[in-house]
C-alpha cells in the first residue's frame, strides 16, 4: 500500500483519485452492445453472451427444474445462514415502511402522499469470481416488501451454462418471479429494451464491474432508472491507538479481494498504528485464497497518516467512502460529522463483512465518491411516492385569488382561466 504522511489539502484530489476507468474509456464498448441488443433482441444476448462468458445456450431462462437442482447443491448449513440473513434483512427494511402523509393546508384543501411500488424491476447479480447471492437478498427481499410484480434477475452463467447454486437458491427463496443466465452489458441492454424473452424493466438495480456501471447509465438515457452508478467496491478504516491491527487489516483485505480494482483506505492519527496494519497485512494477505486479486487491490490502495481527528473527517468527507468503518476513541465526534457514506461501521467488533451478509443494512451503495449525493438502497428505492391533492368549494375560495395572480404574472392566461372559470361558479 502506498504510504502518505499528512498531505496538504491541495494534494487531497490527486491522494484520493480512484483507480477506475472514465465513462469514455468504455463507452463505445458499451453502446455498440446496445444498439445491437435493441435491434436484435436474444440474438444479440446470445452473441455476446457466447463472446464474452464462452458458453453457447439454448435458452436462457431458468427451468423449474434447475431451481430444484440447486437447492439439493446448498448444504442445509449455507441454507440457514441465508434464511437468517433474509430474516434480518426483512426486519431492518420492513420498519423502513412508512404511512400515508396528509395534511390539510388550508380549510377545504386537503393534500396528501402514498408510497406505490415500482412494478417491474430488474436485478443484476454478478457471478465471475465471486457469485454475489447475499445481493440477492438485498435487493429481492425490498422488492417484495414494497410490493413489486415483476422482479427480473440477470446473472452470467459460467462455462457449463450455469448459475451457481446459491444464487437461484437465493433467488428462488426470495421471489425472484424470473431468472435469466445473461450477464454484463448484454444483461443490461436486455433488460432495459426487452428482448423476445427477458422483459423490460423500469428500474435496474446490483453492482458490477465497470462495463455493468457504464450500461447502467447508459440505460438511463433509455427511460430506465437506476438504484445508483455503483462501481468497483471500495472501503475507508479511520482508526487510531485503540483500534485493533488485525482486525483493521482483515477489513482492509475483506474489500481488497472483491476485484483488481477494488481500492482500500486507512486513515490514522497514529503513526504505529499504520505500522502495525502494515504488518498485519503482510501476514494476511499471503494466506489468502484470493491472494492475487487482493494484491493488485493493495496497490491501489493507501495508509494515509493524518495529524488531528478534525483535519481526518474533512479528508474522509471528501472521499466520500462506500463503507467507512470507525475505530476511533471519540466516535461521537465521528459521526456527529460524518456527512458523505454509503455505510458506517462502528467499533472494533463491527466488521463491515457484518453489512453485506447479515446484520440486516443493505450492502447495495454509492461508490465513487457517489454518496455525497446518492443513499444506498433501501425500502424508498422501490417504491414511489404520489401526491394527491382533493379541494372543497371553500377551498378554491381560499387560494383561488393566489392562483389567478400568479397564472397572471407568469403570462399563463389558461392557467388563470381554470380558477377564474371555478370562482365565477361559486358566486
């Protein structure tokens, strides 16, 4: 890991850039599946699919049999783990629901809000390296509670023509209504057009790689939204003196073995307590499976030593980090100013591993710096929210006059007209 020592704030940016590709480096990629995906529909997915994840398919939807395949391949173990992870998914996004607003404004004019689901959403779910079922339950188990119809889910197939078992174990348990072996950006083209057998969808949520987060914005150019331009994973330690080395470490190196491009911050006022990660590091890096791909993470990735508490959250606000984990003596100050976080964990027995299985947070987030403007998901990401509005006669009596002189120096006569008509009614 590179090693920096109390950078001045002109050298913030440069200190904390992202290995990750522009837009425009991947763009052209990205537009040409596209425009292929609209034109050609599944011939188009299978080309792709075919080029990119080197299996040919006759079909790329799920049967009912491959779900029970695969849920005879998860051990009864993994089955509870995931059974208990949904439980406290569901209960955490569950009290996210929220009820009607109303209101009364004036006398005769009552306005109000509720909250309807999305009817059709899709989810991408990465299999590669790393087959992401807990994401599932992130994002399927929010979709049902809101109330969705159709929740689509896109996951490549390995080179036999399958997903892993966990993943439609995962799917299946938590009422995914349609699964399909598509991945990368053939996957998202699909979903976002429709194709002769995978459905259009109107929003598209799941991370992935960089060509994934490019299709994804591209979609929205399509009349598709998206939960977030959510990128390579990425994750940010604040830890000083009463921290834990090896647990620092192994939360550095939990994110780090996610991808090459992955990148991993510690943050410290304390100079040993960087030496002693550093150490602690080594130690466990070499040991991992995953070895290769944490390493060329690390090179990304930085031990930044700052002098004070106050000049660290500016820098860490500035970052604006997906997971950000706080090991320090006075977290009350910590996150009293924490602004700019996808997710936060808090104290030395808070692994962020805890947030993507099984506390029950959603581990779907803004990365790249994103959450200075975007929430992870969450309930709302499913649902949206209409206003009504009823007004009585003694109502339009009430704003009517307001009405018309605003229609008036807006030069909007129709505008005007509506209310006048009314009021004239009325007398």
């Amino acid at each position: 890991m590179n090693k920096i020592d109390n950078p001045a704030v002109a050298d913030w940016k440069q200190v904390l850039e992202r290995p990750t590709q522009t837009v425009a480096d991947i763009e052209g990629t990205v537009v040409s599946v596209f425009n292929e995906v609209r034109t050609d529909g599944d011939k188009a997915v299978n080309k792709y699919t075919t080029k990119f994840d080197g299996v040919s398919l006759q079909s790329t939807i799920v049967s009912v049999e491959e779900l029970v395949e695969a849920e005879k391949l998860v051990s009864e173990e993994l089955k509870k783990a995931i059974q208990l992870a949904k439980s406290n998914i569901e209960a955490f996004h569950k009290a996210q629901e929220t009820s009607k607003v109303s209101i009364q404004t004036v006398n005769g004019v009552d306005c109000w809000q509720e909250k309807r689901p999305i009817q059709k959403v899709g989810l991408y779910i990465p299999g590669g390296t790393a087959p992401l079922f807990s994401t599932i339950l992130m994002l399927a188990t929010p979709a049902n509670i809101a109330g969705c119809k159709e929740i689509v889910l896109c996951s490549p197939p390995n080179k036999e023509g399958k997903i892993n078992p966990a993943i439609l174990y995962a799917a299946n348990l938590c009422g995914v209504t349609k699964i399909y072996k598509v991945g990368g950006i053939q996957a998202i083209a699909a979903m976002t057009f429709g194709t002769q057998t995978i459905p259009q969808v109107y929003k598209i949520f799941g991370p992935g790689n960089q060509f994934v987060t490019v299709a994804k914005q591209i979609a929205t150019k399509y009349g598709v939204a998206i939960d977030m331009p959510a990128g390579p994973s990425e994750l940010l330690v604040l830890a000083d003196d009463t921290a834990n080395a090896a647990f620092v470490a192994s939360d550095l190196l939990s994110q780090a073995e996610h991808g090459t491009d992955s990148q991993v911050i510690l943050v410290s006022t304390s100079k040993q307590m960087i030496s002693d990660v550093e150490t602690e590091l080594e130690k466990q890096l070499a040991v991992l499976p995953r070895v290769e791909i944490a390493t060329q993470a690390i090179a990304n990735s930085k031990l930044i030593y700052i002098e004070t508490l106050e000049t660290a959250m500016q820098l860490i606000n500035e970052y604006a980090p997906e997971h950000f984990i706080v090991c320090v003596e006075n977290e009350d100050y910590v996150l009293n100013t924490i602004e700019n976080a996808g997710s936060v964990f808090i104290g030395n027995y808070t692994p962020e591993s805890a947030g993507d299985y099984a506390s029950g947070t959603n581990h779907t987030l803004p990365t790249n710096g994103y959450a200075k403007q975007y929430s992870g998901v969450n309930l709302d990401s499913f649902t949206k929210s209409i206003t009504f509005q009823k007004i009585s006669e003694q109502g339009i009596k009430e704003i009517g006059e307001a009405i018309e002189l605003m229609a008036d120096a807006e030069g909007l006569q129709a505008h005007k007209n509506a209310v006048t008509l009314r009021l004239k009614s009325l007398k």
